[in-house]
C-alpha cells in the first residue's frame, strides 16, 4: 500500500460514543500480534500468521503509518481500522483502480458483536472524507464473510461488482454510494 496522501498525521483522537481512534502506540504490540495470529480474525484472510516471526518482526515502538488507527474500548485495544491507497503492486488479484482508497479493519473476536466495527468504520470514513472532500472509498471482502458483507451494508457501501481470488468469491464496494449515472 502507498501512503495516504496529503494529511496532518496523526491527526487528533477520533472519539465516539464508546471509542477512540488514535494512533498506534507501544503498549498495543501484544493486541496487534494476538490479531493477527487469530485463527478466528484470519479466517477469510488466509490464516493467522505465526506468532513467531511476529514476535521478532513487529517493534516494540510503534512506527508511524498514516492512515491506521488503534480501536480502543475501555482504555485496551479491541481492534484496528487502517485506510490505505492502493499500489500496483500489491493490487493482485484485485479489482481497484491503483491510488484508490481502501477501508481495512481487524477486530479481537471479544470485539464481535458489540456494533464496535459500525461505530469505529463509521469515524474513519468520517474522517477520511473531510480529509479528502468528494473521494470514495473501496472496500473488499469475500462473499463468505458474512459478519464483514453485514458491516459494508451498514456503512453505505454499494456493490461495484464480485469476482473470483484467492479461492474464493470476493465483493467489491465503493463508499460513499454513488448514483448511476
């Protein structure tokens, strides 16, 4: 992913009725690494990663990367929600256009089913879009991933189009919903 653009980074606390979004900072590494070594969280990610190499490779001091936010609820981190810009090269399979603005989140399983994503997405698009007046956002997921299609519905996303990668049928949605034209 390339860098988000043009922005004051890290911009000020996004607080909501339960969360905040700040930037990363040291005290998150072990919710970072018990993200993504999830079995549950990687389940239509291609598998959690091993513990090992991530206990090695991520920094004790967080390293400043525009655009990712910390979920916090209750002073801990429950989760992350991150807008990058996509680059060719790691557009794969995917259908964007490079340079388009992606929404990814990741959440605790304890997380789940509390409307945290809702609320936390929600914020960040919020933010994104006084940032960056007028721009969409994309958003993809696998058809599969029933709890992620119910949240980009929540959020206003509007199907663009479904397309086969990595094994599986994948959504592609573009936020903020865009009528035809």
């Amino acid at each position: 992913m390339t860098e988000l653009g043009p922005v004051t980074w890290p911009p000020a606390p996004i607080t909501t009725e339960r969360l905040v979004l700040r930037e990363p900072e040291a005290r998150d590494r072990a919710a970072f690494i018990a993200l993504l070594t999830s079995p549950e969280v990687h389940t239509y990610l291609g598998g959690p990663q091993p513990r090992a190499g991530l206990e090695r490779e991520v920094p004790e001091i967080a390293r400043r990367r525009p655009g990712l936010f910390v979920i916090e609820h209750d002073a801990s981190m429950i989760g992350m929600v991150k807008l990058d810009r996509i680059d060719a090269e790691g557009q794969g399979h995917a259908r964007p256009e490079t340079g388009q603005a992606e929404l990814g989140y990741l959440f605790l399983p304890q997380a789940w089913g509390h409307g945290f994503g809702a609320e936390a997405c929600a914020a960040a698009l919020d933010w994104f879009a006084d940032a960056f007046p007028g721009e969409p956002v994309v958003l993809r997921t696998q058809t599969a991933n029933k709890r992620s299609m119910r949240l980009a519905a929540k959020l206003g996303f509007t199907e663009v189009e479904l397309f086969e990668a990595y094994g599986a049928e994948q959504w592609l949605g573009v936020w903020p919903s865009v009528a035809p034209g």
